[in-house]
C-alpha cells in the first residue's frame, strides 16, 4: 500500500496500481509516478484492496493484472466500473488469452496490454486511455479479431449484430468508397482509429477487402429507409 499520496499536479493523471508481485508493482509505481502527467495515488495486490483502494482515492485510470490471488482482475474492473464510471481500467496481462481478452472488454476495460510492453509505449497508451480512447495491444487484437471471425462465420444472421452502432456508422461509409481520412474528418477520430475499426468490421463481417463492404451493404438492403 501507498501512503499518503502527494498533492496531485494539476492535470495529472491519478493512477491505481494493481498487481499481486510486488516487484512488478514496486517498477511500474518507479516508472509512472516519476514520470510527469502522472501522480500513483495507491497500489493494490489483490481484488478485495483494488476495490477499496479505488473507492478512497477515485483514481483516472487504474491499470490491473488480470490474475489476482482473490480471484480476477476482470472481476474487479466490473465492480470498480460499476461503482466509479468515471475510473477507466487497463488490465495488464503476461500473454494474450482471447477469453479474457473479450471478458474485460465486457467488463468495462478501456485498454488490455501486455507486461512485455516497452516503457515508452506504456505511458502513451496510458495517456491515450486519459484523453479517453480505447486500446488493445496488437498481439492482443489479433487474437480476438480470430474469435470474432470465427463467431461471425457461425452464423450470418448476427454478423450485423456484432458490430457496435458506431461500427455500423463506418460500414456505411466504407461502402461508400471514402477513404480512411474522409471517414475519420467525418466521425471526428483519428486515421489510426478508423483504420482499427475497418479491420474489425471486416473481421467481424467475415470480409477480406474494404471493396466487398459494399456489395455486403447492397445485399443485406442497409442504409436505405424502406419502412
């Protein structure tokens, strides 16, 4: 456990820590709480001290190992984010486990790395959770897009039902020929961002080229009022 924290820099991210080998711990608290725009408010080795150390203190971000000796990290990250909407969770994780993967991101995580990650990329990929974006890492997203694929493939009446509105929203535009920078001038993302979405939805819709988005669109009659 933490002390008493320090008077956060104005602007700072408040950050929780939780992992159950100290040592793991102990260097992320060296590395981040150093490291300016970032303030660790408390530390936690456990489900039961994750979830009251983010009631007293209300960290921005808590970033949370996926095994805990009490039980999942996952877990945690449900009753934190149920309890504190406002806290987002990154789970950190030693290899990619498609299951949990897709668990977290059920459970409300905004982020899922892996413990190999280089410092640098580390503190960028926790500032991107600040500014309120969403990440995986891409050892991670391949795993998950091979699920989703084959979850698609298991039946093509929920193929439509597996994209989020926002997903949808893209489709349309993909199957209007526009390009990843005209769709993301238009939904107010990044090129990166909307280059990510693509290739989910074209994982998730089971399609190998951006070019059969139409043909997908034309034949399921989307995007047309026909009440």
């Amino acid at each position: 456990m933490t002390g008493q924290p320090m008077e956060a820099h104005r602007g700072s991210l408040r950050l929780l820590i939780v992992d159950d080998h100290e040592v793991v711990r102990q260097g992320l608290v060296a590395l981040l709480d150093r490291r300016e725009g970032f303030q660790v408010v408390a530390e936690a080795g456990s489900v039961a001290e994750a979830i009251e150390q983010a009631r007293k203190f209300e960290p921005d971000v808590a970033i949370m190992d996926v095994r805990l000796p009490d039980g999942s990290g996952i877990e945690a990250c449900r009753e934190i984010r149920a309890e504190l909407p406002a806290t987002r969770v990154v789970m950190l994780t030693s290899y990619p486990d498609e299951e949990a993967v897709l668990s977290a991101i059920v459970a409300g995580a905004a982020g899922y790395l892996l413990k190999q990650i280089r410092a640098r990329d580390l503190v960028a990929a926790l500032e991107a959770v600040g500014r309120g974006e969403s990440l995986l890492d891409p050892a991670v997203t391949e795993k998950v897009l091979e699920r989703v694929r084959r979850i698609a493939t298991g039946g093509q009446v929920d193929e439509l039902a597996a994209l989020t509105p926002q997903e949808q929203k893209i489709l349309m535009l993909v199957a209007e020929g526009k390009t990843n920078k005209e769709i993301a001038s238009e939904v107010f993302l990044s090129d990166k961002t909307v280059k990510n979405y693509v290739s989910s939805i074209l994982s998730k819709l089971n399609l190998e080229r951006r070019a059969q988005a139409a043909a997908f669109v034309a034949k399921h009659r989307l995007g047309h009022n026909s009440d």
